[in-house]
C-alpha cells in the first residue's frame, strides 16, 4: 500500500485507475449491445450499419466524457480533452470502445436483423 507521501508525489492511484477502466469497458460492452439491438430493429444493413456503431459509440464516450471526467478534470487545471487523471491512457478512453463492443455489436445486430427481417 503506497504511503501519504507517495500519494503526494504521484497522487494516481492504480486501484482506482483499473476500476474506472473496468467502469468504462463494462458501458462501452452494454452500449455497443443496445446499439446493436438498435440497427438491426431499423433494418440497417452494410456500411449504414457500422457507421451507426461508430457514431454512436463516439457519441457515448463524449457523453461519459462531458459527465463524468470533464468538470473534475478542467477543475484540477489539466487541458480539455487530458484523461491521464482518470485512465491510463487517451488512447483507451478515446478508440479502445471503438474496438472492444464491436463483436458484441455485430452479434446483437445480426440476431435483431434476423428476428425483425424474418
């Protein structure tokens, strides 16, 4: 357990860290399920049906974005769109939802597809 000093010195702490990781991947896998319920009750087929994943998923993270991280984050004096306070990575806040519901997307879609088309 790191100490008081430590927390000054580094005031991240990985714990916390790793549960908004988790926080975030577990919204990102139900969203991207709901979504994909989404398109296939609308018929959407092709490229019209991942570029609704696309948007909506980024819609979603700047959602959580302006919610969550933004008013702590401009706060404490770090820059607009900096999530190092929260997440490991700009990266992972940023694209890794983008990749980590797609299979799940895919499936839900394709069953609601098949279920409202057949």
């Amino acid at each position: 357990m790191p100490t008081e000093r430590e927390f000054q010195i580094a005031p991240i702490v990985p714990e916390s860290v790793m549960h908004n990781t988790k926080a975030l991947s577990n919204l990102q896998a139900l969203t991207a399920s709901i979504f994909g319920a989404a398109a296939g009750i609308l018929g959407l087929e092709s490229y019209s049906g991942f570029l609704f994943y696309f948007v909506f998923t980024i819609l979603t993270t700047v959602l959580f974005y302006a919610t969550q991280v933004a008013p702590t984050s401009l706060k404490a004096g770090h820059s607009l769109f900096d999530t190092s306070r929260y997440f490991r990575s700009q990266y992972e806040f940023w694209a890794g939802g983008l990749f980590n519901g797609l299979a799940g997307y895919i499936l839900t879609w394709t069953l609601f597809y098949g279920l409202v088309r057949a």
